[in-house]
C-alpha cells in the first residue's frame, strides 16, 4: 500500500488529532506508539468475545477500540467499532462476524498510516 492510497481514502485526519492534542506532536506520537502497541490486544479481545458470544464483552472491547481511533479522526474505523459496540450493548450479535471483519479491514489502514506518520 503506497500513501496515496491511503490519502485518498482518508484513514485519518492528523491535522485534527494534532488539534485535539494542542499541537503537541510528541503527545501525538505518544498516542500513536500507544495505539500501535495496544491495538492487537483489542482486536484479540473483540476477536474473541465475538467467538464466545459475549455481548458485553463485544461491547467493551468495541469501546475501547472506538475511543482510541477518535483521537485519530479515523472515521471508518471508528463508525466499524460504534456498530460493534451498539451489538454487544444491545445484546444483539448477530451480524458480529461481518461487523468484526470490516473493524479489523478498517484497523489495517488505521496502523499502516500511523506507521507511515512515526516514519
């Protein structure tokens, strides 16, 4: 995958994740390095609570992972979670596997341009 590709398709916005942090770029990368180190532990977990079929689990890993790609303006990734949790919130998981399958496509975009930016 090459930057254009992903600049066109907008994963993240960083000159507004820089704004939320007031311009502080070693806060920005901060949050960056910790979402790139967590992000595969909650995939692991929404992974797994979609497998066991444990709606509140679903619904705490999707919000957890939701929080994180906000601050990035990541808004593919972030709708793709707020489906995930609204299922395991309402207890209602059917189409998980579908929803998970878009999150985590999503989250490849999400990591591979937070990579490009640390670079």
């Amino acid at each position: 995958m090459n930057n254009k590709d992903q600049s066109d398709r907008n994963v993240v916005d960083l000159e507004r994740a820089l704004s939320r942090v007031a311009g502080d770029e070693q806060m920005l990368n901060e949050l960056v390095e910790i979402f790139l180190a967590e992000s595969p532990t909650w995939l692991e977990q929404i992974e797994s609570a979609v497998t066991e079929e444990d709606p509140e689990g679903v619904f705490r890993a999707a919000h957890d992972i939701k929080g994180s790609t906000e601050v990035f303006c990541a808004e593919a990734a972030t709708q793709a979670a707020k489906q995930l949790e609204r299922m395991g919130h309402d207890d209602k998981l059917d189409g998980a596997d579908e929803a998970l399958g878009a999150l985590k496509a999503e989250l490849v975009w999400v990591r591979n341009a937070l990579e490009d930016y640390l670079e």
